[in-house]
C-alpha cells in the first residue's frame, strides 16, 4: 500500500488499476494468514499415539510435518501429524485426507481453478 501512495505522488493521481491489484495483494495475503491459523488451531490434528492404518494394523505417531499449500488466498504451511505403519511401511497424515490435500501441494479451489482454465485453454486452442 506504501507504494501505491508513492505512486500517487509521483504522478499526481490515483492508478486506479494498481490501486486495486495492491489492494487486492494484500486482502489475499491477510486471508492466507487467517486461513493458515484456522486450520493449524488444530496443533497438528494428532489422534494419539497409535491410530489404525487402514490396512488392520496400528500406525504410530512419529513427528509433526510442514506442508507448504498453495491457495487461493496464498501460499500457506500446514502442520500435521504423521503416523507410520512399520507393517504396512507406509506413512500416514490424516489432516492430508481430511483437507483433500493427499499427493498435491495445491488447495481444493487452486485445482478447480486449474482445470477450468487448462479446459478453457484447450477448447480456444482447438
């Protein structure tokens, strides 16, 4: 926003279309770092210190991972418990599952956004 005051200075003038996207910047930016306290207010979603794997064994709690997500707000970190399951060998992080963010460091909303855009793409192309 300091910059949009200096621009307006320099130039006499109010860019209305710089005015807006720097508004709209930092509007985004205050909702990542809401959006990231909501869902850490969970302190990891750690379910105890054994939980099922899914596959009729046991995981244990091992650590708290960060995950880096992209947003439609912006770029966020995530804690979240992991479990391993020694076996099965594979670990597991429920909040992942519960997020719909399994496999993929883009949010439900930057997804859907990329699918309409890659099918808006195509379909101009062809």
């Amino acid at each position: 926003m300091t910059r949009v005051f200096q621009d307006k200075e320099k130039r006499g003038g109010l860019d209305l279309e710089a005015t807006e996207l720097s508004i709209r910047h930092a509007m985004h930016q205050v909702g990542g770092v809401f959006l990231e306290q909501l869902i850490n207010a969970d302190s990891g979603d750690h379910r105890g210190a054994r939980i099922l794997c899914g596959s009729g064994h046991e995981a244990e709690f091992t650590d708290y991972r960060i995950k880096k997500v992209t947003t439609v707000l912006s770029e966020i970190e995530i804690k979240r418990a992991y479990y391993h399951c020694s076996d099965c060998q594979k670990g597991l992080i429920p909040k992942d599952k519960d997020l719909d963010i399994e496999n993929t460091s883009f949010s439900p909303g930057v997804r859907r956004m990329m699918a309409r855009v890659g099918a808006k793409e195509s379909f101009e192309e062809g």
